[in-house]
C-alpha cells in the first residue's frame, strides 16, 4: 500500500481529509466521536456502490469517488438533513496502482470540500472482487423535523426538482451508445444532491424521498407506504433540452427517462394548500420545482398520457433482485 501499508495510507492519504475535525480524532482511533447539536436528531444513511454495477469500471477513480459522495449525500438531501462528515470503507481489488488510490482519494476530497464535509473514519481493505466504496454519511435535523416517506395523503400534489432522464442519457454517453454531450455526462458523473431544498422542505413536505431507482419505481415506494395511488402526468415531467431532444431524435422514449434512475433529484408530496409556498421556494432557491401530478385514494403509480390514459413503463425502475 502506498505510504507505508495500510497504516501509512490512512495517515498520509485518509487523515488529511479529516480536516482537523475534533469527532475524527485524528483517524488514530476505532471509532470517531461526535456530538450534535442540542435540540437535534442525527440522520445516519449508509450505501454502497459498486464497480460495475453502480459506476462503470472504465470510469476514472476521481468521478467514481465523487459519484459516490453526491449521491449518498443524496439520502441526506431527501431527509432534510445537514450533513456533518462521513464515514468511507473501501475493498480495493487486488493489485490496484498507487496512482489509481491516490486518484480515487481526491475525488473524496474534491466531493466533500464540495459540501463542507470532513472524513471522520472508516477502513480500507484489499479483496478479490471489484472495487467497492460503501460511505456512511452522518448529518442532522431539529428533533421530530426529518423528512420520511410516510405521510403523503389523497389530495397532496407531487413534485419534483431539477429535470428528469439526464443521468440516464449520461449514462449512455458515457458507454459510448450516444454522442458525447458534457452537460448530459456530468448530470450522471457528478449529480447534485438537493441539500438546500431537502432543508427548506422540513415542516412543508408531507413525504419526500430522492430519485436513484428512477421516477416511477421511486414514486411506488411512496404510494406503497402510504396506502395510496399516485398518477402523474406525462406532459408535466421536467426534462432538459437535450432530453427532449433525444426523444424527437428517437434515441429515448418518455419511458425510458422516467425509468432511468440516477436523477438524485427530491421528489416530494405536499398539501395542496401550499402550491404557492412551494413556487416561492422555487424562485428563493433558483431551483426549478415542477408539479408532476396527484396523490388520490388507490394503489400504484400511474404514468397518464394527455388523454388519461396510461403509459406502460415496465418495472418502473432500477432492483437489485
């Protein structure tokens, strides 16, 4: 390992990214310290990714640690959260350059300096398998204050964020199926976790969750939990212009972008009392907030087309299983 084995690497490598931060304690412990603010919750959220699965194994290790980051910071985002530090645990493969751990170090240190976050402990090991980055981001709320995906009821509207499908067509960019186009492939290398909106939707959204899965599988978690039905209209999603593009050009359908997954934008319920408040928000924070549809009484979600039809979608989204 790079700097004197794995200890070397963890203080010549890792321990600056703690950044002096007292609850890191120098990387020199088995575990970090840390105190919340009074009158706060803390909000722990864990994911992994993996070579290949998550990212693609050709990607640079710089845009594979900073995808990692935006998107676990991601699930902070869809809490309403603010992130305090993370935790990073990393099995390199076997036989993998100096150059290649290094690279992938300041990637972690381009994301969290990104975000104002310090590395606060971890572990690193060596196995057989792919590279695999699994961070544990800690962060924040004032008590009884997080944002969960229970409690959207029939007669909330359904929002989203940002636009729809990018990371999708990124991710075909950047598999060499689709000419290169910078903004679309830095939409799917680097997303950008909504923090700010997570933050200013506590006390406003009544259920909210982040778009990693894709719009119509994600947008079923929610309908599930809560015992409704959402339907959402076709000819309200938010896309970007190289978007709407690619579908004129036949290179994607509607379906396709909504089933994409790798958006990280907040989709959230909200009372549709608060239309204005939420349009307000919008302007406050220069984000684009769209109303994409309804929560009603029944099951699922349904994609309608201009008639009230439904347009299928298959599985709606990324599994695992």
């Amino acid at each position: 390992m790079a700097g004197g084995g794995e200890f070397g690497f963890i203080r010549t490598r890792l321990a600056p990214l703690a950044g002096g931060h007292p609850a890191a304690l120098d990387l020199t412990d088995d575990a970090a310290v840390l105190d919340p603010e009074p009158g706060h919750q803390l909000v722990i959220a864990s994911d992994m990714l993996v070579a290949g699965v998550h990212f693609l194994e050709t990607d640079a290790p710089e845009i594979a640690a900073e995808r990692c980051v935006r998107s676990n910071l991601s699930d902070l985002a869809a809490m309403g959260a603010q992130p305090l530090g993370y935790l990073s645990s990393i099995a390199w493969p076997a036989g993998v350059s100096e150059r290649w751990r290094d690279g992938l170090v300041a990637g972690l240190a381009k994301a969290q300096n990104a975000f104002g976050l310090c590395l606060l402990g971890g572990d690193t090991t060596v196995g057989p398998g792919p590279l695999t980055i699994s961070l544990t981001m800690l962060g924040q709320v004032p008590s009884g204050t997080a944002l969960l995906r229970r409690g959207a009821e029939a007669g909330d509207d359904v929002w989203v964020s940002g636009t729809i499908g990018d990371a999708r067509l990124g991710l075909d960019i950047a598999r060499g199926i689709l000419a290169a186009d910078p903004a679309l492939l830095e939409r799917y290398h680097r997303p950008t976790p909504r923090l700010a909106l997570g933050q200013r939707l506590r006390g406003l959204a009544s259920a909210c969750l982040d778009i990693s899965d894709g719009l119509i599988a994600d947008a079923g978690h929610i309908a599930e939990l809560n015992g409704v039905r959402i339907e959402l209209q076709s000819s309200q999603i938010p896309l970007s212009p190289s978007a709407v593009a690619a579908v004129k050009a036949g290179q994607i359908d509607l379906a396709g972008l909504v089933t994409g997954g790798d958006d990280y934008e907040l989709f959230f319920c909200a009372p549709a009392s608060r239309r204005e408040i939420v349009h307000g928000l919008a302007a406050s924070l220069g984000l684009p907030l769209t109303r994409i549809g309804a929560v009603i009484t029944g099951q699922g979600v349904a994609l309608l087309d201009s008639e009230g039809g439904a347009i299928e979608t298959g599985s709606g989204g990324f599994t695992h299983f």
